[in-house]
C-alpha cells in the first residue's frame, strides 16, 4: 500500500486580536528609570519686583517753538512727547501707506525732521530729541 503524503491544512485564520496598550515613551515601568521631570520637584520663582520707571525717562523736558506747536508748551517726559507726536500723526493720518515705518511730513513735523519730508519711525524719534532740552 502505497501511502500518500499528507499536506498540512491552512491553519484557519483567526480575527486580529487587539494589540496590547503601548505603554507611554518614557515610562518608568518600561525603564525602571525616573525620568528628569519627575525626579526635580516643580520650583516656582517669585515673581519679580515691580519695575521702578527709569528716572532719565520720566524728567520733564521743556520742547523746543518746533516741537511745541505739536505737543504743547508745557514741559513733559520725553516718553509723554512721543505719545503726543504718534497722536499728531495718526490724527492727520500721515503714515505712508505703502511703508507704515515711514513718516510723511506736514508743515509742522517738517520743521521738526529738519526740513525733510519723510522719515522713518526710528528716524523720528532722533530728530524730536534734537528739539528737547
């Protein structure tokens, strides 16, 4: 008798089980390591003392017969002189809008910038300092 070899039946294919839950990166049951945050304590640091207005800011400086008919008479911190300009020129909207940096002059701010026409923000406040004593 003649036997026949016999084929190994396709083991039936059984539904994927769900995969077991990862375990997060870093864990210290993966590792057996304590990581860097859990190892230091949280330490909040104070919060910082307020701070006190710097004393060259806030002395009143007298503007010059330029710079008055824009921001008044009266003697004022040079901080409270730039406000009063920026009010000035956004007032009679004369920022360039193409370069909102930029600067474009009426009559008063030109005697102010020496003449010129237009200047830049950074520009600006060089030349109203040259007009505070």
């Amino acid at each position: 008798m003649a036997t026949a070899k016999k084929t190994p039946a396709a083991p039936a294919k059984k539904p994927a089980a769900k995969p077991a839950a990862k375990k997060a990166v870093g864990s210290t049951e993966k590792s057996g390591a304590v990581s860097k945050a859990a190892a230091k304590p949280a330490v909040k640091k104070a919060a910082p003392a307020a701070r006190k207005p710097n004393a060259a800011f806030m002395k009143a400086l007298t503007p010059s017969a330029s710079l008055a008919a824009i921001v008044g008479a009266e003697p004022l911190p040079r901080t409270e002189v730039t406000k009063k300009v920026w009010d000035y020129i956004k007032k009679l909207d004369l920022q360039d809008p193409a370069n909102r940096r930029n600067i474009n002059a009426d009559d008063k701010l030109k005697a102010v910038f020496g003449g010129k026409a237009q200047v830049s923000m950074f520009e600006m406040t060089k030349l109203i300092s040259d007009h505070l004593k």
